[in-house]
C-alpha cells in the first residue's frame, strides 16, 4: 500500500486565504496587521525562510518589516532594538529568527519580547500557557503539524504518538501539544537506545532531527502518519527531510513531503497568530477607550 501524501502547501494555500480574507475585514476596520521579523548574520537557510516570511506577510495584506542586522551586533543593542519594536504601534508580531550568533543570548533576546507580541510563541509565558493549556500563541512549526494531522482525517485522542527530537522550537513543544490532544506521547531524542523499538509502536511519528534520511521503512508500522518536519540540503543542493521518503510512503497510510510539508504550514501558522495579536490589540484599545 503507497501512502497519502499530506499536501501541506496546498493546506497553507488554503489557510492562507480564509487569513487574507480575515486581514481585508481587518484593515476596513482600520487595522492593518504588522509583522517585524529580525534576522541577525547571514546563515542562508536562515534568509531564505525570512524571505518566505515577508512574502507570504505581502501576500496576505499583512505589513511586513524585515530588520537585517550583522553578525557583529551586541547583545544589548539587538535588546534595544526588541524594546523600540515592543512600543512601536504599527508592529503587533516581533519574531526573531534563530539560530542567534553565539555572543548572543538566544533566552535573554526571546524574553525581552513583549508576551503579546511573541508571535513565535517562545516567550516562558506563552510556553507555559501552552502547558497548563490556557490561551496562548502556539508555536508556529508544532501548531502546523497538529493542523496537518487532523486534516488527513486522524483522530489523535488515544493514539500513540511518537516524537523524535526534543528541541524548544519543534520537539518538546509538539510533544505537549500532542498530549493536549489525548494521544498517548513517547518523546526520543539522541540518548534514546534502541529508536526503531519506539518508533515502531507509532499510530503517529514526527522526526525533528535534521539529520537527513534517517528515519527508514524499519522504524516505521504499517499505516502510521508520519510527519517529516526535517529539513536537510544535501549533494546538489537538494532539500530532504529526515525520513526517507519513497521507502516510508510504502508503509505508512499518511506522510508529509519535504518540501511541500511542514514548511510551508509554519509560516501560515506566523501569519496566523499576527492576525490574532493584531485583533488583541484591537479588542484592548476598545476596552480603553
Ligand atoms: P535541534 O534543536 O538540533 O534538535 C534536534 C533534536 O534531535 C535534539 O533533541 C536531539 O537530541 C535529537 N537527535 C539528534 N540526533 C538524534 C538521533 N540520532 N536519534 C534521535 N534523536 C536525535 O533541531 P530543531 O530545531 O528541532 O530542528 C530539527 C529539524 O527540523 C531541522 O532539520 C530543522 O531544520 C527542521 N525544522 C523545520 C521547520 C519547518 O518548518 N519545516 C521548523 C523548525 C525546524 P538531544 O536533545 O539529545 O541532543
Ligand atoms: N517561527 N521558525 C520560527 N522561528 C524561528 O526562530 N528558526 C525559526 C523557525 N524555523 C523556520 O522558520 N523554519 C522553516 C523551515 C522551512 C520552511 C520555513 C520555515 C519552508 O518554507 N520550507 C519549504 C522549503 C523552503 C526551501 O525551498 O528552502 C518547504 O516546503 O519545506
């Protein structure tokens, strides 16, 4: 059995319409959603994903400014620059764009962004929202990927789910999200023995590694979803994810591509929680005045 494949870009097409449509009524009400995203040095991948950001800000009517800063700035004038956008009334989403350079404090920078406008959702308050379930902006990748399983038709409640990787953007935050949902959630990281044992006992697997193909039709059971959030360049400039594709689709019932997957939702997922800080805003202004 070949599975089916999960078209996340035809998803986020989707999504990105119901949000375009949102942002007109937004802006006939005379708010126009604004979006700072900061992008510090010059890693490529890193540029490219900040590109994508802006147009698909463009695209759906939302005001988008990208703030480039050299490698070389200093802790304390990146902290500066959050402050000036925290006040700024045009911005209603800061997002920092990691990795940061090391002389940098990656905790101390997602901290010094206002919680109302952590549209990244990595601010500890949002995190901690998250966890006790209360509102929050929810982490763009881990939000996508929720949205991508319950749309290929998947009832999570009761399932195993198997998360591999447990970073602060993608793994422990989808793993909660997970759980959340009532599935039943093992989380494997790099210390975790015998990998294919677990993954194996997968209704559910999300691979957010970065290690290309790692993931083969072994570690899967047959009719698991598999999510692929992976995304590796490898000879030729080719993009992979984690799993190898053409042998884990003739297991699994649903898979994610890379590209075409994942990618694409975590930016819808950005658009997404901008539109909500801007209504926020807009719902608190109405309650000053
Ligand atoms: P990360 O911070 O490097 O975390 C990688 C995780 O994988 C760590 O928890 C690590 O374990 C675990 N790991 C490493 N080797 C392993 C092994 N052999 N077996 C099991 N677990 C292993 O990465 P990340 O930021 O979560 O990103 C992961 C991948 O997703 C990258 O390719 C990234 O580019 C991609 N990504 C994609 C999107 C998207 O929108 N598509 C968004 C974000 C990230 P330890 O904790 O023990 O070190
Ligand atoms: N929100 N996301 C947020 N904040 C951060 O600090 N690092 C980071 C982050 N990660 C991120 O933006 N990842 C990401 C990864 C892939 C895509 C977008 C964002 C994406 O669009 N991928 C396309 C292919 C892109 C390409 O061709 O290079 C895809 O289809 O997968």
């Amino acid at each position: 059995m070949s599975a089916k494949i999960i078209d996340g870009k035809q998803v986020a097409k989707d999504i990105r319409e119901e949000i375009r449509l949102e942002v007109e009524q937004l802006k006939r009400s005379g708010v126009q959603p604004g979006l700072a995203v900061v992008l510090v040095g010059e890693d490529p991948a890193s540029q490219s994903y900040v590109k994508a950001k802006a147009k698909a800000c463009e695209e759906a009517g939302i005001y988008s400014r990208v703030i480039r800063k050299s490698e070389a700035i200093t802790e304390q004038e990146l902290l500066k620059l959050i402050q000036e956008l925290n006040e700024d009334e045009l911005i209603h989403g800061i997002l920092v764009q990691l990795p940061l350079p090391k002389h940098i404090s990656e905790d101390a920078v997602i901290q010094a962004i206002h919680p109302e406008k952590d549209v990244d959702g990595f601010h500890p308050i949002n995190v901690g929202n998250m966890v006790i379930g209360a509102p929050c902006y929810l982490p763009c990748t881990p939000h996508g990927i929720i949205e991508l399983i319950k749309r290929t038709g998947t009832s999570i409640s009761g399932k195993h789910a198997v998360v591999v990787g447990r970073s602060n953007i993608v793994g422990k935050p989808v793993s909660m999200l997970l759980l959340q949902e009532n599935a039943t959630v093992s989380v494997c990281h790099s210390r975790t023995p015998d990998l294919g044992a677990i993954t194996r006992q997968a209704d559910i697997l999300v691979v957010a590694v970065g290690k290309a193909n790692m993931i083969g039709a072994d570690h899967v059971a047959p009719g698991a979803v598999v999510i692929d959030v992976g995304v590796n360049r490898v000879e030729g400039n080719k993009l992979v994810g984690d799993v190898c594709f053409d042998e884990v689709k003739e297991v699994a019932s649903f898979i994610t591509p890379v590209p075409g997957g994942v990618g694409p939702m975590t930016i819808t997922m950005l658009l997404k929680n901008t539109v909500e800080a801007a209504k926020l805003k807009r719902i608190q202004e109405k309650q000053e005045a």
